[in-house]
C-alpha cells in the first residue's frame, strides 16, 4: 500500500505533524457533515427541529461511541502488530474484528430503535421536539451498522502509516450528506428526519466504497477469507483495551444527556441554543481531537518496535501543536461568539443565548488539548483503564455536579452554566500530571534495580 509510513523513523515532531494533518482534515469533515444537519435544519425547519437534531444526534454520538471505543483498541492493536512485525497476529486481529463488530454494530442498532421513546421520554425533551426527535433516532439507528464498518476499516489504515485513505472515505460521506440535506430538508421540508436519512445514506456509501477500495488495493500484510473467525485471544485484546475506551466514552456522552436534561428544563431557546455550541464546539475541538487520535496511532506504533524514547517526544509534540490552535479558537469564541453561533441557526434569540454559552465553555479547548493528547499517549501503551478512570472522576465529580449546582442557583445565566465544563477538566489535567509522574518513578526505579 503506497500511503502506508513508518511512524518509528525520522524527526518524531515532523513525522506526527504530517501523519496528523489527514486526521484533523478527516475530523474536519465529521464535524462538517455532522454540523451541517444543524445548520440546513436551523436554516430551512423551526426551533422544534433544531432542538430535536441536537439532542437526537447526542444519543446516536453516544452509540457511535461505542462502536469508536473499540475500534480504537483495534487501531491500537494493529499500530503495536505492525511496529513488533507480526504479521500472522496482524491476519489474526483483522478477521476476528471483521465478526466482532459486524455483531456489535446490528445490536446497537437494534437496541437504539426499540428504546427510542424511552429515551426521548427520560432526556425531558421540549414537547415540540419529541416527534421529529423519534424520527432522528429511528432513521439514524439504522446507519449504525454502516458507522462501525468504516471506522474500522479507517482505524485498521491508520494504525499501519496511512491517514490519507481514511480521509477519502470521509470526504465521500460529507459529499453525499450536504447534498442530500439540502434536497432533503429543504426541498422535500422532512426536517429532522431528512437530516437523518440524509447521514444514514451517506455513511453507507462511504462504507461500501472503502470496501471496495480495499478490495483492489488491499491491507498490506497477508489476509484472506480463511482468517475471518472466532479469534478469541484477539477478541480479548480487543475488549480488553477497548472496553474502557468504551466506557469513557459512553459515560462522558451520558453526563452530557444529563446535562441536556437539566438545561432543558430551563425551556426551548436555551435548549436550542446549547445544541449549538455543542455542534460548534465540535469544530473547535477538531485540531486536538485529531492529533490525539494520531498520538496514540504513533505511539503504539513505537511501542510495538520497542522505540519508547519516541513515545514521550510524541505526545509534547501533540500538546504544543494543539495548545496553539486551541488559544486562537477560544479567543474567536469571545470575540465573534454571535457571529460562530449564527451559522447554525437564524433565531435571534437562540444566538444571543448560545454566545454567552460559547464564552465559557470554549475555555476547555485549552485544557483539552494537554488531557486529549496525554490520553492518546496512554493510549497508544494500552493503558486505557487510568484514561477511563480519570475521565469519568473529572465528569461524575465536576461536570455533572457543578452544572446542577448552577441551574439551582437564582439568577444564573448560561455563562455560568459553561464554566462548569472546563472546570471538570482541570480535574484531568491534575491527575494525568500525577500519573504521568508516577509511571516515570515507577520505570526509574525498576531501572535501578
């Protein structure tokens, strides 16, 4: 395969830098065509539509989070095979990936659809917003199958050198979703469910084209048919590592919902306008995110040739590069926070409210961008339980308790409702400083010993 690179040679910054460029590109275009249904539905639909997006999308991030948990221990996994030169473990891995998520990836589907009105029923969703949130779920619970597939095939790329492919497959995806929003719900006026066909079509197309690509240009390490099966020892690294992923991920989502369930009861513009922020926050987000998913590529990668001196060059390089994009991010946040907010939405109302947010919550972009990029580097080490750990004691002891807290207070506004996002990092950043300085004693004194 002629995109693949060795992450293990060359100036470590100048290698990530490159590696992770197509990484911030392919989030980049998540974002954009995730983004896009927001901003067609707020354009073209009423604030019950906007309200039903955003909180629709919340649940289907927090199935998709599972799915992307392990697919992360499956990139993991492969960057470690692929450093070490084990090519058999490699065959292995993929055909016992290609079974356990295709089971993952219908259950989840499965399981979205039927508990739909619960779910609604249990986030307080507005009254207006129920029905065109049921339809958003309904739709895009079916395009899960799809969404596990090509993250797969896209975590398998990147974990053996090649960033580039997998940003084609998003490309793909974004296309096919902007056109198909604007015919959909503008057009045809089907709203929120028209944003959710619209992504659920374009994520099978992108997953039936990298099969395809696959096809003809192949993995790059020997695989066939016969390697597909019940690889249990592989099966176990693959829930083992990506379990916590999972549980991180999920949990941090819900803690998210309950935040939603709370603001919702403060009524529909505010509802409204931190589905929003949320959408925009997930552009502002896009630097770190990416290069933390290439940390962790790099570093397990390293880890498998036994480069270790590499790793910790790695994951400075990803917090530097990140810290410099995040202060330019949340300095526009301040300054043009009514203008960013305006994209997604022409209620005036709904701006106003989600500029105030915006201030406050994009403080986080800078704190994100060290904890992002530390969890990478744990990650890529198959340290996945401390991410886990630290993760959910930032959100179950900070996040959610101080966004009560505040909506119980007379007089708040949303301003103060943001701090409390920020302020639950701070918590993360403290203890992945700690741990980080407790491995190195750890590994100084086996040393001397």
């Amino acid at each position: 395969m002629k995109e693949k690179m060795s992450l293990t040679e060359g100036n470590v910054y100048k290698t990530l830098l490159i590696f992770a460029v197509p990484f911030m590109l392919a989030q980049l275009l998540q974002a954009l065509y995730g983004a896009v249904d927001l901003m067609v539905v707020g354009q073209f639909a009423d604030t019950a539509d906007v309200s039903a997006v955003s909180m629709g999308s919340q649940i289907m991030y927090l199935a998709s989070f599972v799915v992307l948990g392990f697919a992360t221990a499956v990139t993991v996994l492969m960057g470690q095979y692929f450093g070490a030169g084990q090519e058999k473990r490699l065959s292995r891995l993929m055909g016992a990936s290609i079974l356990f998520f295709a089971f993952v990836s219908v259950l989840l589907s499965l399981l979205m659809a039927f508990f739909r009105e619960t779910i609604v029923a249990v986030m307080n969703t507005p009254a207006e917003a129920v029905k065109p949130a049921l339809d958003y779920i309904l739709i895009c619970s079916i395009g899960l199958s799809f969404v596990g597939g090509y993250n797969v095939v896209c975590g398998i790329l990147r974990a053996l050198g090649d960033s580039k492919t997998p940003l084609l497959f998003v490309a793909i995806a974004c296309v096919f979703n902007i056109v198909l929003d604007v015919v959909l719900v503008r057009g045809f006026q089907m709203g929120a469910g028209g944003a959710a066909l619209a992504t659920s079509f374009a994520q099978g197309i992108s997953f039936v084209f990298s099969l395809i690509y696959l096809r003809k240009r192949g993995l790059g390490f020997p695989f066939s048919v016969k390697d597909i099966g019940l690889h249990w020892d592989q099966i176990w690294n693959i829930v083992r590592i990506g379990t916590p992923i999972v549980v991180q991920n999920s949990l941090t989502e819900l803690s998210f919902l309950l935040i939603t369930m709370i603001i919702n009861g403060m009524g529909l513009v505010v509802s409204a306008a931190v589905g929003v922020v949320g959408k925009l926050v997930g552009f502002l987000f896009i630097p770190t995110i990416g290069m933390s998913m290439a940390v962790s590529a790099m570093c397990a990668q390293n880890y498998g040739a036994g480069r270790l001196d590499r790793t910790r060059g790695c994951m400075r390089g990803g917090i530097l590069f990140s810290l410099a994009l995040a202060a330019i991010a949340t300095l526009c946040s301040w300054c043009f926070g009514e203008s960013m907010t305006g994209l997604f939405t022409n209620d005036p109302e709904v701006i106003a409210e989600a500029a105030v947010y915006l201030k406050t919550y994009s403080l986080d972009c800078v704190l994100v961008a060290i904890v992002f990029n530390m969890n990478g580097y744990f990650n890529g080490f198959g340290q996945t339980f401390f991410t886990m750990a630290h993760s959910l004691a930032a959100t179950f002891c900070g996040r959610v308790p101080l966004t009560f807290l505040f909506s119980r207070m007379a007089g708040v506004t949303l301003f103060e409702m943001g701090l409390a996002v920020p302020g639950s990092t701070l918590i993360s950043v403290i203890l992945c400083a700690w741990y980080l300085h407790w491995t190195d004693r750890k590994r100084k004194k086996a040393k001397a010993v």
